[in-house]
C-alpha cells in the first residue's frame, strides 16, 4: 500500500508513468469507465475546496467507483474534536481510498500514518499539494510535448503559494529548466527553496517586474494572494494586486507561451486574457480530472 503525501513521494519514471497513463485516459476516456467498478473514494476536506474536490469526485465516478466524505470540518465529527488520527481510521473502514484536505502542515501525514487504505493529499496548509504539481507537469507536457529545457516563469504569491512550491520541487528533476521567479519582495520564495536552487545548480532569477521578464518565458505559472495565508489584513489588502496579467502584458509575451493558474483567482488575470490561445488555465482543470483518475488508479493498482 502507497500514500501519496508529497509529489516527491513518486521517483522520475514513476511521475514519467502516472503521466504517460493520465495521456492514455485523455485520448480515450470511455476505456477506463469501469477500472473502479465497486471501489469507493472518501474526500475528507477539512477546509473549502472546488476544484480539488470535485475533480477528485469526477475521476473516481468516470472511472465507475463511488464517491463519500465531507466538504467543511464542521459537518464532520472534527467539530467534536475528533483527532485526524481517529477521522482516518474511521474512515479506512469505509472506502478504498482517501484523498484529505487539512489547513494544517502535516494532516496529511498523520492521516498516512494510521489509515488502513492509501492516503492521497489534497492540500495540508502552505506545505504540499501533489495533484495540483501532477496536474501542472501534465499539462506542461501536453501543451510544451517535453519537460525538459524549458523556462518556468512563476509569478505572485512565491511565498504562501504550496502550488509554487511543489512544481519548483517537481521541475528540478528535469534537465536544463530555467526559473523566472517575479514577486514583490515580502512574498519571494522561502528560503529553503532558494537553497535548494542553489545546490542544484539551477538558473534561477528573483524578479519583481513582470513586464521586463514575461518575454523569456516559455510557461507563465500566475498564482493569487492568498487572503488566508495572512495574518495581516492590511498586508494582504497592500499585495494583493502586485501583479495583475492584462492584454497589454501579453504583448509582450512570446507567440508560443502557455499561461497557466491553480485557480481560484482573484483579479491576478484580467477576464480578457481569457479569449487568449496561450491561456490554458482551464484546460489545467480537465487535465486535473485525468490525472487524478490514473493516480487513483496507480495507488489502488488497477490494471
């Protein structure tokens, strides 16, 4: 039985395998519609979510399995004070597998210690968000066709951002990526990331303008400033429109560059980017759905 906690959790050829399956689904869905017949999928999400959980729902139905749990921490026995510990065992009694929500660093890996079924992380505070990385490097590869040689720009909340955090961590293990990290700097990247650049050896730059970088950039990486990850009202409402992707912008762009987003966003991309070709943050969410399907596949180790 695998967890899968941290998109480290899975080496290169097992990332390169989940994905090459993820293409298999997106050619041919109507193949997979009954690889999960009996099986069930708990969504255990102990803070708001749209995208995560109903993506994880969708894939466990199209894959013909059913689907139980909980969308707020006040609907489930934690409003009682039910431990994440207790929550996991419980439910291991009931499904095949769980994918978890927490807004604290580390749930995710309590959850993994102590359910009798595979673990899949959802998203535990500012610390990882694995799908979410899955789904990047999937669409990456489906939109670029490689991994490899490309320059990343990442652009808004590098500090806060988990998304930011875990494709950083995913794309150092693909050769002659370049990092174009644009930020004011109270939100720069922490600095065990920076750290980790450095002994990499990587080709990484600290930016704070958006315009002077954007035409360097292979795939721009947008993220919100998330109002939840502040302690400080005042701060949030001071850097919460540092940058903000228009039309104008784009000019400045290259003909080829892909522009992508975790959602939900704010105002960080304006409505008319939108009709954009290189605007592809919504077919980030359909290849969510897909990657999700192989990953459940993968931990459940269906045929």
């Amino acid at each position: 039985m695998r967890h899968l906690i941290s998109p480290m959790d899975l080496t290169v050829d097992e990332t390169d395998a989940l994905l090459a399956l993820a293409d298999r689904i997106v050619d041919d869905p109507k193949a997979f519609a009954h690889k999960c017949d009996g099986k069930k999928l708990a969504t255990l999400f102990f803070e708001p979510s749209t995208r995560t959980r109903l993506s994880f729902e969708a894939a466990m139905l199209e894959l013909g399995g059913g689907v139980l749990g909980f969308s707020s921490a006040d609907s489930s026995s934690a409003s009682k004070g039910e431990s994440v510990a207790d929550t996991a065992r419980t439910v291991s009694c009931y499904a095949d597998i769980i994918a978890m929500r927490h807004p604290k660093e580390g749930a995710a890996t309590v959850a993994a210690a102590k359910a009798t079924v595979p673990v899949i992380n959802a998203g535990d505070g500012g610390h990882h968000h694995p799908t979410q990385t899955l789904t990047d490097l999937l669409t990456i590869h489906r939109l670029k066709g490689r991994m490899d040689h490309l320059t990343l720009g990442l652009c808004g909340d590098l500090k806060f951002g988990r998304t930011v955090h875990s494709l950083i961590k995913a794309m150092c293990r693909y050769e002659g990526v370049r990092f174009l990290l644009v930020s004011p700097p109270e939100l720069r990247v922490p600095d065990y990331i920076r750290d980790d650049l450095r002994a990499g050896g990587f080709d990484f730059q600290e930016v704070e303008s958006l315009e002077d970088a954007i035409g360097e950039m292979d795939v721009l990486y947008m993220t919100r400033v998330q109002r939840e990850r502040f302690f400080n009202e005042e701060d949030y409402i001071r850097l919460r429109d540092s940058y903000i992707l228009d039309a104008a912008k784009m000019k400045l762009a290259r003909e080829d560059m892909t522009v992508l987003h975790p959602l939900p966003r704010v105002n960080e991309i304006a409505v008319e980017v939108d009709d954009d070709p290189r605007a592809k943050y919504f077919d980030q969410v359909l290849f969510g759905k897909y990657v999700r399907m192989a990953l459940i596949m993968t931990l459940l180790e269906v045929e």
